[in-house]
C-alpha cells in the first residue's frame, strides 16, 4: 500500500490540499503562521498608534505576499516532484 497506492493518492489529492491550505492561510491562523486578519487587526492598532498608516499596511501586505508565495512555491515543488513519473512514461 505504501508503494503503490500511496504515491497516487498524494499525486491526486495535492493540488486540492495546497488550496486548503492557502484558504486557511488566509482566514485563520495556523501554529506557525499568522493568518490576514490577524495581520492586519495588529496592523491597524500600529497605524493607529503612531500615525504612520502606510507603513504598516505595506508591511503586512508584504509579509502576507511573502507567506502565500513561499507556500505556492511549496505546493508547486511538491506538485513537479510527484508528477515525475507520469512524464517519465
């Protein structure tokens, strides 16, 4: 089962478990990650702290890019790395 059936199940089910996993990067917050609107309620207490709006929004827009494109880059590695065997045939 680990050989065989395994591979082509992690081949089939991977580009809908990277959407998953963008959609909860975006609406909650996992363990290690801090979700949007966790982002910007502490980027809206900054801003309104010391005035300085822009800054902090173009910093959690930032941080927030950097978090969905390390995770789609991710998803595509490991999406090319189980394709591997179909071009292979």
């Amino acid at each position: 089962m680990r050989l065989i059936i395994l591979p082509q199940l992690v081949r089939i089910a991977l580009p809908g478990l990277g959407n998953l996993w963008m959609a909860l990067l975006k609406d909650t917050a996992l363990v290690s990650v801090i979700g949007l609107p966790d982002i910007l309620r502490q980027t809206g207490v900054a801003a309104r702290v010391t005035k300085h709006a822009f800054e902090f929004f173009s910093l959690a827009c930032l941080l927030f890019l950097i978090l969905a494109m390390a995770s789609s880059l991710v998803f595509s590695a490991l999406e090319r790395w189980t394709k591997r065997s179909e071009v292979a045939r």
